[in-house]
C-alpha cells in the first residue's frame, strides 16, 4: 500500500470512529507522541487547513471554539476563540452586529478610510443604547468661531472632534460630554471608558446599520459632531434619514461610539 493509501485509511479512520488510542500519520511508521491525540509527522511536508475567503469564513454557522482556517483575504491563519475570529498577531475580526466592548460593531473600516489598516481590522462600535433622549450640542463655553474651526465631518475625526468640543473655554457640558462620561462592561467583566460623539460620516453609518445596534427613537433627530456653521452642528434625522442642521442650543438625543 502507497504513502497515499496509507494516508487516506487514516483519515478515514479518524472520521469514522470514536477513537480512545493515539494515532500517528508519518511516512517512517513512527509512534505518537505521548501528549497528542493526532501526531502527523514529516520532515518535508507540512498541515494544510481548510483555506477560504473571510466572506466564507464569516458564513460558519456556530464555529466551535478553537475551529482554525486559514483567511486568503488577510493571509493569515484565523482561530475561532469562542466569541471572535482571531488572526495570527492576536487581533478580533468582527463581523457588523457583533458586540464587542460593550457596544455592538456597526462598521468596519474599508481601504481610504482614516483608520483603516490592512493588517489590523479596525472599525465602530455603537453603544447600545442612547446616552440622552434630548440635550444641547454645547451647554457653557463659546462655539466656535468659524465654520468648521475645529471640526471633521469624515470617518475617523469623531474622537477629535470630541475633544475639540470639551476643551472650549468656559465648557460646562453638552453632547459630547454625555459620551465622555459614559461607560460599558463587556462579557468578561472589563469596562470600556470614554466614548465619543460621533462625525457627520460616522453618524450616517450608524443610522444606515441601525437595525444591527437598536433602540433607536426614530422620532427624534440625533447630534453628530460636525459643525455646519458657528452656531449650527449637523444632526441625523431618523425620521428618513436624511441629514441637516440645528442650532447647538437645540435638544437632540446622543448615541455615543467607540473605536477598536
């Protein structure tokens, strides 16, 4: 009996029967060794894993814990850890709806967008609820004094914008704060601080995944943290979803977000 024929018995073996010994595949005849169920042995060849694209990968229904393949999109082997597909150099590839530090994952970062790197899955995580059903953009503090001074409207300037909101002279809350402030513990007990309001761009993703997150009140319009003017910041109406602005004095509800 060839290599092959050898090779092919013991596979077949392994997927017919429920097995108590040990089993060694190996051209030399070699024992297993004593810590392992499965030994394959060679000295020039190596253990091919089930290759697919992470389109493929994310249609697994139930993975176990522990299942491996190998992701011909990032080129790289993925282990399922339980909750997330985890990549070789230990980073979570999310999928939309998961959650994940306490929020549920409502983007995920494309080529272009600010943050996006091609070896480390980046993306937006949205709370899970509102942080307000009604409050100003700013309470206290001057706005600013040009239109987009200090703010972004693009994917990835929500974090900056927060600050830049906080750190006005005389600042005494508002939008922004009420993101800060929140906090959100996740499956294993950890809690995630500091969530920001969310840009223009960022605030339309969020209402186009909005069905994955929940607990929208779509009557009301939401702030974003893009001004429009000096004295006017963009909101989503989720109501349709079209995009406007109000004045900051206005009360608009809050979805704070997070970064991974």
């Amino acid at each position: 009996m060839n290599k092959l024929n050898v090779l092919i018995a013991a596979i077949l073996m392994i997927a017919s029967y429920s097995l108590t010994a040990q089993v060694a595949i190996t051209p030399g005849g070699g024992s297993a060794d004593a810590s392992a169920l499965l030994d394959l042995q060679s000295t020039s060849k190596g253990f091919l894993p089930p290759r697919m694209t992470e389109a493929e990968r994310n249609l697994i229904s139930s993975p176990a814990t522990g299942l491996m393949i190998y992701n011909t999109t990032s080129n790289q082997p993925n282990y399922f850890n339980g909750t997330y597909w985890i990549d070789n150099n230990g980073y979570i590839s999310a999928k939309i709806g998961d959650s994940l530090r306490g929020g549920i994952v409502f983007y995920i970062n494309q080529p272009g967008d600010y943050n996006y790197s091609s070896s480390n899955q980046s993306g937006l995580i949205a709370a899970t609820s509102d942080q307000s059903s009604g409050i100003a953009w700013i309470t206290g503090g001057s706005t600013q004094t040009t239109e987009n001074g200090n703010t972004n409207p693009a994917l990835g300037y929500g974090e900056d914008n927060t600050y830049a909101m906080m750190d006005q002279t005389g600042y005494t809350g508002g939008a922004a704060q009420v993101c800060y402030s929140y906090e959100a513990t996740d499956a294993d007990g950890e809690v995630w601080d500091q969530w920001i309001l969310p840009s223009k761009d960022e605030l339309n993703k969020l209402y186009i995944n909005r069905a994955v997150v929940g607990g929208f009140d779509t009557d009301k319009s939401y702030w974003s943290s893009s001004e429009s003017s000096s004295i006017n910041a963009f909101v989503q109406v989720f109501t349709g979803g079209s995009q406007t602005s109000n004045n900051k004095n206005t009360s608009n509800a809050v979805r704070a977000i997070y970064y991974y």
